[in-house]
C-alpha cells in the first residue's frame, strides 16, 4: 500500500538518539532503512507486513518447491522507501534454550532495524510473550510502535483491551486491523517520521553493467572478483562471512564496462548468529536492488540447496538479468556437467532460461566467460524489440494456439502488443479480457518470446483491455 508522495518531514529528534544507542551501519552507510515487524506468532505480524507491501509477498508464484513468504520486501509511504522485515513468530516458553533463542531473534531485530513495530494480539490482551518483548525493544532504545492489532471497529476499540496495552511502555500505541487496514495509515503517517530522509538517487550510467554476486557463504565470491580484477582488491578467506558490506570495484574488459559488487553471503535467517551479519543480508539485497545483472554463485561441493533456490528466486521476482556459476568445478574431475544441470532443472525449474557455467575462481576457468556472458544478458536486458516483429509473432502464436477461453465460454483475444519497458523488457498486450488470460498461457507467450528473438532474460508482460478507439493491425490474411 503506497501513499500518496508529498514533502518528506524531518527526522524526528527520538531518531537522533535512537543513534546515540547505537547508530545501525545499515543507516550510516545510506542504505535503504529498515522497519521490523516483530511478535509472538498469530497477531497477524505477516498481514501487517503484506498490507504495507501492497500484496500478498511470494518469492515466486505458483511454483512448488520454493518457499512462499519472503523475510524481506521493499515498501514506501509517504515518499520514504524503506525494507521491510517480517520476522518470525517469538515463542516464550518455560524451557531456557527457546527462551535464549526468542531473545536472540528480538535482539537481532532490534539491531538491524532504524524503527521496530511490535504487533500484539488485541482481543487475547497483554500476554507474559508480549511483556518481555516490549523489555527487550525498550532495552534496545529503537522508536518501536506498538500495532494493537484485531480492532476493526470502534466499539472493539472502546471495550476491548487497548487501554491495557499502554503498560507495555511505548509512546506510540495504534489501534489497527491489518486485514481491513484500519488504523494503518494512521501509524504509518507517524512511523515514517523516524527513518532518515534518503538521498536522492544517483544518475544510473546506462554504458555500465552493474553485476551483483550473489551466494550463500564461502562459495568464493570474493576470490571471483580477484581473478577479474587481477589483484587481491578483496578479502578472500574459508572463513564464512569474511566479507561484511556490499563493496563495489570498476572493470573494463574488451570494451565493456562492467562494476562488481561483491555481497556478504546470504544465509538463512535462522542461521544468522552475529549482528554485523544480518546487516550484510540486507546489504545484499540492496545490491541486487541497483544492479542489471546478478551472477549466482553455486558451490559445485555442495548441490543446489533450498537458499539457492531462494537467493535465485529473489533476483527473478527483483526482475534482474541472472547469470550461474558452479563455482570449484575444479574440486569435481569426475562430474558431468550434464547431471549437474538436471539437478539444477530439478530443483530451479523457473530459472531454466538463465546461462549456466562450470567454472573455478581459483583456477579462473570460465571466470571472464561469466563475465562476457553477464555482458551479453545486459545488452538483451536493455534491449527493445520492433513492435513489428513482436506482433507478427503474437499472431503466429495466435494461429497456432489460440487463448483458452475465459471463465463462462467467453473467447479471449489479444489485439496487440508492444514493448513499453526495460530493464527487465516489459510488453503490455491489449486484450478483450485480461483477467481470462490464464497463467499458463502467459508463460507461453513468454516462452515463445524466448525462441523467437533469443532472449535470456526476465520478460514481464502487461495485460490492458483494448480500447475502443486503439489501432489494431490487420493480420496478413486480411490483406
């Protein structure tokens, strides 16, 4: 749910010293700032988070295999972006390994976010859960805001038990209902007041291939960008997570100007031990966010694993350009490349259309073929294609197979087509029923999009309804 933009307000003073605290290296660094959703489980902490984003968050659609909530998402309000973090659901219980854990959680929290939102149960009332959450987020010193959510009436607001939440010790307490949004805008009005104007954005340089390499830790990303580069520019060490910030290093090579961004390894958040590392995840995302091309980084040692399938998946929902490597091919004289790729197929079917390389850091074998390779997909990445040609194979696509019919018998028909975007190529399509078209069917047409003009890159497509008065060409058999 976005907000209208108006003039963004000054950060407010409790912001100020908030950093006194403990100033977040997310926030010194310029990066985008983060707002954490924490919570003891079932207070709707993930409604709260898919009302903010505007949908309900999926790494990738209607694809099995792939987890369907997403830890972290963009958000904006008021003309301030922001990430947003859902966490998951605090547990307290009697046993003091889950109790350690649930301070752990609340505490990496805490650490990585500029504002907190404590989501809290208002028809069960304050719970012990409740209470020492709210000791560790006043602890921490962060403007934490305190969603008393399940009050979507006024008459539950006046009986119900809000007033009794105000002994958690918050200043900002809000009454909302996350699923019928009550109250949300109220709180978000006053919570963006917290987080630090952001710099306007930096002119994008439309000659340069940004790359992003992404990976889980110690799958060498960093030994990656030494051999490119030539010289030790980064540290590179078996210790996982060596490298701790997103850090950018300039490469010409053959006429192509590339800037490499090499990223803390991204791990599972439940893995995630030491605070300087959950800020590196976040980092890693906004690199993804300012790049055209993520190059993937898989351990050849260790077979594509669900953190993968996830990192992958992000990029593609991020609509970015992907390029994978199977790093340390060198460790493998035995493998085949072809049982590797099955394997791949297998596990990341939705990513079938991204170039694979087997390759090694160490060695450099195949490391500038990546690097080439990565070129390639960003020429097609910013590329357009001739609306002639993309609707002369919208109707041979047509012809051959028409859409299926929409719910009711109704036929579906698709008029014309045009590309109206880049980075990644994005076609609008005027049909007579949009919403007829059917998921399968759009896949397609993506699919034959990629045969037919080569394309190894994200393709979205727009459906619009047809206009009364919007030009359709005659097909052939018409002239």
């Amino acid at each position: 749910m976005n907000k209208k933009t108006n003039q963004p307000a000054e950060v407010a003073p409790d912001l100020a010293e908030a950093a006194e605290l403990g100033e977040s290296p997310t926030a010194a660094a310029g990066a985008t700032p983060v707002v954490a959703i924490v919570g003891r489980p079932n207070v709707g902490k993930s409604t709260l988070f898919n009302r903010l984003v505007g949908k309900r968050i999926a790494l990738v659609e209607d694809l099995p295999g792939v987890t369907r909530d997403r830890n972290y998402a963009h958000a904006e309000w008021d003309g301030r972006n922001f990430t947003l973090v859902d966490t998951g659901g605090f547990w307290t219980d009697t046993d003091d390994a889950l109790l350690n854990r649930v301070r752990d959680q609340a505490r990496l929290a805490i650490d990585e976010a500029q504002v907190v939102i404590l989501v809290v149960d208002g028809d069960a009332g304050p719970t012990s859960g409740d209470l020492e959450i709210a000791a560790l987020l006043r602890k921490g010193g962060k403007p934490t805001f305190l969603a008393v959510n399940k009050i979507d009436s006024f008459k539950r607001e006046q009986e119900g038990f809000l007033s009794d939440f105000y002994r958690l010790g918050f200043e900002h307490v809000f009454p909302v209902s996350a699923e019928h949004a009550r109250g949300v805008s109220e709180m978000m009005d006053a919570l963006v007041k917290y987080l630090p104007v952001q710099p306007p954005p930096e002119k994008v340089e439309e000659d340069v291939c940004r790359i992003a390499i992404v990976g889980r830790p110690n799958v060498g990303k960093s030994t990656l960008i030494n051999k490119l580069l030539g010289e030790e520019r980064m540290v590179a060490s078996d210790v996982p997570g060596t490298t701790t910030d997103s850090v950018d290093a300039r490469l010409e090579h053959k006429g192509t100007k590339y800037v490499l961004t090499d990223t803390a390894g991204i791990r599972r958040k439940r893995s995630i031990a030491a605070r300087i590392e959950q800020f590196s995840v976040v980092r890693a995302f906004n690199a993804m966010d300012s790049a055209d091309v993520v190059l993937l980084l898989l351990d050849a040692t260790e077979p594509a694993v669900d953190q993968d399938a996830r990192i992958a998946a992000l990029a593609l929902e991020k609509g970015k350009a992907l390029v994978v490597l199977v790093n340390k091919w060198d460790k493998l004289p035995q493998a085949k490349a072809d049982e590797f790729r099955q394997e791949l197929d297998y596990k990341m079917p939705f990513i079938g259309w991204a170039p694979i390389l087997f390759g090694s850091a160490l060695t450099g074998s195949k490391v500038f073929e990546a690097l080439r390779k990565c070129g390639e997909v960003f020429e097609q990445y910013r590329a357009r294609v001739p609306t002639p040609l993309v609707n002369k194979l919208m109707q041979r696509i047509e012809d051959e197979h028409p859409a299926p019919r929409a719910q009711g018998g109704f036929p579906v028909r698709i008029f014309y087509i045009a590309q109206v975007g880049t980075r990644p190529p994005t076609f609008s399509l005027s049909t007579n029923r949009p919403d007829g078209v059917t998921d399968d069917y759009k896949r397609f047409i993506v699919n034959r999009m990629r045969d037919a003009f080569g394309l190894r890159v994200p393709i979205r497509l727009l459906f619009k309804k047809k206009s009364k008065r919007q030009f359709v060409p005659k097909k052939d058999s018409d002239r």
